[in-house]
C-alpha cells in the first residue's frame, strides 16, 4: 500500500469519483496528491482536461503576476525597502577587471608571477573590505559601485606599476 494513500484523501475525489477542483488546483500547482488521484486524472479525459485548464491558468496567472513585478511601480515598491543591493557582481566585475588588467604581466609568466599574486592579493584585501563593509551595513548600491571602482582602479594600477616595474627591471638589466 502506498503510504500516501494512508493520507486524507477524501478531499480530492466528489462524489462521482472525479477530482475536486481542489485537487486540481493543487496537481496544476505541483503539489502532492494521493496516488490514485494522480492515476486518475491519466486516466480520466474529464479530469484531464480539467487540468490542463488549471494548469493553463496557473501559467498565465504567474506571467501576470511577474508582469505585474516588474512594472514601474513594482519595482520602485521593491526598491525601498531592498536598497541594498548585493554588491557581489560588482566585486565579480571588479575582481575579473582587475586580473584582466594584470594579463599582460601573467602573459610573462613566471618573471611577472611576484606582480600577479600582488595584484591578486589586493583584490582579495578589497573583497575582504567589501564583505566587511556589507556586514557594518555602510554598503548601499552606490557605495558598493564605488567599492567596485576602487578595486578596478586598484586592479590597474597594479598592473601597470608590475608593467612599470618590469620595464625598469629589464632598462636596470641591459644597463
Ligand atoms: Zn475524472
């Protein structure tokens, strides 16, 4: 015996063994229902259909419902009291500028390894940073924006000071 079957049931079948709209209502939005009452409605051209009604009508509630999210008035609903944004993809561009812009110095590997690991090391220090700035609640979408161009401009400067360096290295060696 399927241990589901040992649930209150009742509630999906009317009396002519069909499934209640109930039942319905609840297979369209995935929720569990006893065995039978799912076989039935494979079953059941009545049932079935009824169904795919529900489910239709369920699809098209939750487009006018995500519709309705992301109207203007919605949105700025959602803005106030979620001000704060997440400000990892800022830290993600950064972090990704940032190497990026140190590449000219990996593409010289191993001699400019020093300059890379620098350059990541203070990446990991502005993450570090972010991550405490966010937990003191100081972290707003533009103080996040400005965290992310500071570890930019930091992520290119290392570069350019380990391009910088390497120039007067190699200008040092043939000296
Ligand atoms: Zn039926």
């Amino acid at each position: 015996m399927n241990p589901q079957d040992g649930l209150e049931t009742r509630w999906e079948r009317d009396t002519g063994g069909h499934l209640t709209d109930a039942a319905i209502e609840a297979l369209a939005d995935a929720q569990p229902v006893s065995a039978s009452s799912a076989a039935h409605v494979e079953t059941c051209e009545t049932c079935s259909a009824r169904l795919a009604d529900a489910a239709l009508r369920t699809t098209t509630l939750h487009r006018e419902i995500h519709a309705l999210a992301a109207s203007p008035q919605a949105q700025a609903a959602l803005a106030r009291p979620h001000a704060r944004r997440s400000p990892l993809p800022y830290i993600a561009a950064a972090l990704i500028v940032g190497l990026l812009a140190s590449a000219p110095s990996a593409a010289s590997l191993p001699r400019q390894l020093s300059t890379l690991r620098a350059a990541i090391k203070l990446q990991a220090a502005g993450f570090k940073q972010v991550g405490l700035a966010v937990f003191d609640e100081v972290s707003g979408p533009v103080s996040s924006l400005l965290f992310a161009a500071v570890l930019v401009a930091a992520g290119v400067a290392v570069a350019v000071w380990g391009s910088k360096d390497k120039e007067r290295r190699s200008n040092h060696g043939f000296a």
